[in-house]
C-alpha cells in the first residue's frame, strides 16, 4: 500500500515528533477535511512536470475533487485525474477539463 501523500517537507517533520503527517487539536487528520485534499491534490498536480503549467482548477466537497480548466491534450487530462485519484482522502474525481 502506497504512503499517503504528505504536504510536510522531510526537513520540516521534525518539531512534529519527526512524522510527515501533522494531527492538530480536536480530531482532525490528513484526508479528513477538503481544503486539505483540496491543497494535497493541488500540489499533487503541481509536482507533475507535465502539468506543472496547466492552469487546472481544483475544488473539492465531500471528498469529491473537481477539476476544470484548459488542459494541452487528453493524455494531460487522464494524468491529472489519475493524479487526484492517488490523493489520501478523495473519494471520487469529476472531470470538467477540456483538452484546449
């Protein structure tokens, strides 16, 4: 099983016990509240060399990511969707991008 993806840099993990996921007060947890997946599949999408530039809109509710916005090809559109999918806590991804 993969590792969840982390939004917390290796060499910033360490005042937090040296964990790569943070947990704050009052329960809440990475993959548990959408602007987290929201932020987590941004950088997702971000880290892609081929996407890197996109312009693609990410939204999330419920743990429903939606994406929208222009994208070079339909290999990019697949890329990013796939991307999503890999994130901790997204449960489905509705794909609004059009190949421009």
């Amino acid at each position: 099983m993969a590792r969840p993806l982390s939004l917390v840099p290796r060499s910033l993990a360490a005042p937090f016990g040296g964990r790569s996921e943070l947990r704050a007060a009052g329960g809440f947890a990475p993959g548990t509240d959408d602007a987290f997946v929201n932020t987590a599949v941004k950088v997702a999408i971000l880290q892609h060399p081929g996407l890197r530039h996109a312009g693609i809109h990410v939204s999330t509710s419920r743990g429903i990511v939606q994406l929208s916005g222009f994208v070079a090809s339909r290999k990019s559109m697949a890329a990013a969707v796939a991307i999503a999918r890999g994130v901790n806590g997204v449960s489905s991804v509705r794909n609004d991008m059009l190949p421009g």
